[in-house]
C-alpha cells in the first residue's frame, strides 16, 4: 500500500516562501505522474502543478511563475517550492499520485498553508 506524507507547510506572511515536500513509500514513486493540489475553506481542491516520469511540469495558472515543483525519485520525494506567497494561496496542500498500472490516485493527508500577516 502506498503512502503519501506531506510536510513543509505553516504560517507565512506575504511575500514569503515555503518549500513543501511529499515522501512516498513503496516502489512506484519514479513510475508515475506525481502533483500538488489544494483546497481552500468552501472550495474545490484545484490543480497545483505536477510532473510526470520524464520531468515535464504542468501548473494551475493561478502560480505564475511562483512556484516550481520537482521530484527526486532515488529519496521518492516530491517538492513544491512556493515564492511570493499571497493570501489567496491560503489552503490545505495535498499531494497526488496516479497509479497508472492499478488506475487509481493516491492522496496524502495535506499540510496547511497560510499566508497572513
């Protein structure tokens, strides 16, 4: 069974910066299409960003630049580097995981994320 654990996230004030990261147990980490989503207080979780085995990335256009994930498949770990952090980007971040071979995502448990000054 795989696992997701998230950590990284916190209390940040405007402008700031977080780097979140997501460990992955099992084998299939370096097999599949990894990614960021969140979920803000009355909303549907959306799309962070994500990247696939051979490293291309695709973002929610609301990142704009900001952000920049990447993985290291040997330590099985996805990392979300958050600049120029706003109010708006307040939200529980998940990580994400799509099971190609079983047809399924995988979800960790999330990790707060809040912009305030």
């Amino acid at each position: 069974q795989v696992q997701l654990v998230e950590s990284g996230g916190g209390l940040v004030q405007p402008g700031g910066s977080l780097t979140l990261s997501c460990v992955a147990s099992g084998s299939i980490f370096g097999l599949n299409t990894v990614g960021w989503y969140r979920q803000a207080p009355g909303t549907q979780r959306e799309l962070v960003a994500s990247i696939t085995t051979g490293g291309r990335t695709n973002y929610g256009d609301f990142v704009k630049g900001r952000f920049t994930i990447s993985r290291d498949n040997v330590k099985r770990t996805l990392y979300l580097r958050m600049n120029s952090l706003k109010p708006e980007d307040t939200a529980i971040y998940f990580c994400n995981m799509e099971d190609v071979f079983r047809n399924r995502p995988y979800w960790g448990q999330g990790t707060q994320v809040t912009v305030s000054s």
